[in-house]
C-alpha cells in the first residue's frame, strides 16, 4: 500500500480487554475477508465493488467523454447528493483543488438550499456551463429538482432545444424520473451499476468522470485500490491484513462500549475525504439498533476545540489520525524575532514542521489519556495513494458490517424520510 497504518499499543490492549483477546478475534477477522475475497463471484454487490479497482474496459469511453466535456465548457456543475457527489468531492478536494490546471473548474452542487443554489449560477455564462446529474436511482426528489431548475435556466439561455446539448446523466437502467427525462431529450447517458450503492461508487464514473474533467489520472486510483486489495489478500491469520485489524478494533471496541469513531485529519485537502468518509460508515453500519457514530476533526484547528472532549471526557471514542501529508518546506520563521518574543522553539521551523509536531503530540496525548488510537501516515498524496483509501474504508467497513451482524448495503431508514417528503410535497399527513 502507499500509506502506512499503524496501532498505538493502547487501542490493542484495550479491545475486548486485552491483547490475547484481540488476537484470538483477529481469526474471525480474517475469515471474513476471505469471505469476502471469495464472494467476488457470487454476492453481486460485493463483486461490483471488488470488481471496479481490475476494470480498465470502462475507462477508454469516460476519458472521451471528459475530454468531450472539457473541449465544450469551461465549468462542470455536478448535481447530485451523497454518494453521488462526496466521492467527487473528495477526489477534487485531494487531488485539484483549485480546479483543472488550464482553469476548467467544477462545481459539485450537493443540496436544496436556496440561497446557495442560485449564488451558485451567479456570474456564470451558461452558454460555456455543462450539467452532470447523477442518481442511482433516478428519483432523488433533490437531484430531479436541480436538474429541473437547471436545464430551465440553460433553456432561457440557449433556448430549449440547444439545453440537453449541456447535460449528461449517470443513472442505474430501468425506468425512473431523470432516465424518462434523458430518454424524452435524447440526451448522453451513463448506466449507472444497479449492483452499486452510491457511498461505494467513488471508483466508477460517479467519481472518475468529474475527476477526469479535472486531469486527474483515473488509472493510477483504481490502481492503488487494486494495490491495496492484493495486499489484503495476500495476508493470512498469521499475518492478518491491516484493514482487518482495523475492522476487529472497532467492531471489539464497539462492544466494550466506544460508540464514536473520530477520523482526524491533518490537512485540509483530506477534509472531503473525511466528509466521504463519514456517509460511508454512517448508512453501512447504522442498523438493527447498532452502528458506530462517524465524526470529523480538522487537525490541528479543532484541537482547540475538541481535544479538550476528546482527552477528559467520556472514553468511548476510536480515534483514527490521518496525515499530515509532506509540504514543500515552506517559510522559515525568522529565529530572532521568535527568540524575542519568548519562543525560541518556534526559530527556524517552518508551518510544516509544527503541523507533523501538533499531529504527533495529539496522537500521543490520546494515548497517554487511555484512548484507542490509530495513524494513518501519508508519504504523499496522489491518485494511487487515495486509491488505496478509498479501498481501505470501503472494505474495513464491510467487514465491521459482518462482525457486528449488519447488512452494510441499503439504506432503510433513509428512505423512510424520503417518503415522508413526498408524502408533504403531495398534501398528505405523514
């Protein structure tokens, strides 16, 4: 793998009481991945997730696209909402920032909110605008209403018959709101895998069409996913993989009574990733009354505000600290001036330095306070190495899924309140 992961010796200690104990539960651990591994050929949503990191038949049409895309218009709004845009988001945030270097920029449009929905087109040519709009299902209530909104705003540009000329769509076959809408305008669409729950499809055209409109190298994510999955394995109960150790600790922990897991990330460019991140063990694992709380913190901002909770509150989280990734160097503060105003430590160190410094003491102090801890250390951030991440979730939270004894596909309780929302909008009492 191209990051390393490594245990405090207190997160090992603590699960289920002792080490001993996390060992003998390693084996069930394992079993599972096997499991899992051997399912590539049978359980259909397993195998479409297995599956994509291999795939290379898919990409020669999606770099034509894009490129299609990118010749046509100088921005690119997603519309969309969790599945359908973090992985995006997350891809975009880590690895093009600030948009496509020739200055092709995308814009992910993730909610309903409409102060921000229409800020959005403020300012903008809609005659140099495309659309992607994406939605497993093609009846996500907000992602029909943007796509509505938005090829009337185009129309009142272009004119209605030049719109669908700005619209692509990424959605499962059959029939649904947004595949009638595509079908009446004859308008570019991408099948959507039926077999694929939008939280795992960052690997698919969900997240690698944006990320090619941005240059971003699509081959070298899946092949840090495929580099993570043959790690994995390749491992044995001897010498079990990381990702299942990862898994065991937290499903351990969880019935000893941890209820949060706490993804701090130290970089800003991880952020998406986190927010990504979050959906994923939130819908997978928030069933049959079990699951594990998914939160966020921003190294080192939030150890200003959180780590106060984190060091003297209740000992019920798992904290997972991801980065820093390695700077450039950076300004070097001047000596004297630090040196005159009482801290001569701080003379001659650059933002990097103090930004490994506070990671490495967070982790520490966690530690010394009784806390589960693990760090996922970063020698860089590129397509292959986020690759590998995405991977490294997807599969560790299937397997917490199993060892837990949760389903990690669907989203039941979701789609309660959906119907509740459709149930308002047509006049009837919920």
């Amino acid at each position: 793998m191209s990051f390393q992961l490594n245990f405090t010796k207190n997160s090992i200690i603590r699960a289920e009481g002792g080490a001993s104990a996390f060992q003998r539960t390693l084996g069930e651990g394992q079993r599972a991945l096997a499991d899992l591994c051997g399912a590539e050929l049978g359980e259909p949503r397993v195998r479409a997730i297995l599956g994509l990191p291999g795939r290379t038949d898919d990409l020669d049409g999606l770099d034509r696209l894009a490129a299609a895309l990118r010749a046509r218009f100088k921005r690119l709004f997603v519309l969309g909402t969790g599945g359908s845009s973090l992985g995006g988001q997350a891809i975009m945030g880590a690895l093009a920032p600030t948009g496509a270097r020739d200055g092709r920029s995308l814009v992910f449009l993730d909610n309903v909110d409409p102060a921000s929905f229409a800020a959005a087109f403020e300012g903008v040519d809609l005659r140099e605008a495309g659309f992607l709009s994406i939605s497993k299902s093609g009846s996500t209530d907000e992602t029909v209403a943007q796509t509505l909104i938005a090829f009337d705003r185009v129309s009142s540009v272009v004119g209605s018959e030049r719109a669908g000329e700005h619209f692509t769509f990424i959605v499962e076959p059959g029939d649904s709101p947004l595949r009638r809408f595509a079908a009446r305008l004859k308008l570019v669409t991408l099948d959507h895998d039926a077999n694929l729950g939008g939280r795992f499809s960052v690997l698919s055209s969900v997240g690698l069409l944006p990320a090619l409109y941005l240059g971003v190298d699509a081959r070298a994510l899946r092949a840090g996913a495929a580099a993570m999955l043959r790690d994995a394995q390749g491992s044995s109960e001897k010498q079990p993989a990381s990702v299942v150790k990862s898994a065991v600790l937290s499903a351990t922990l969880m019935k000893e009574g941890c209820a949060g897991a706490v993804l701090m990330s130290y970089g800003d460019a991880l952020q998406p990733l986190a927010r990504w991140w979050q959906q994923l063990v939130a819908e997978s694992l928030g069933k049959d009354g079990r699951g594990l709380t998914p939160q966020l913190a921003r190294g080192a901002t939030d150890q200003h505000s959180l780590l106060q909770l984190y060091l003297a509150g209740p000992a019920d989280k798992f904290f997972t600290i991801l980065g820093p990734v390695p700077g450039a160097g950076g300004t070097v503060i001047e000596p004297s001036l630090a040196t005159a105003i009482g801290i001569p430590y701080l003379g001659g160190r650059t933002l990097e330095a103090l930004f490994a410094a506070e990671t490495d003491a967070t982790a520490a102090a966690l530690e010394e306070a009784g806390r589960s801890v693990r760090r996922i250390a970063l020698p860089a951030l590129d397509a292959a190495t986020l690759g590998g991440l995405f991977m490294h979730f997807m599969v560790e939270t299937i397997l917490i899924a199993t060892l837990i004894g949760v389903d990690p596909f669907g989203q039941p309780a979701v789609e309660c309140a959906k119907m509740r929302t459709r149930q308002i909008l047509e006049g009837r009492t919920p």
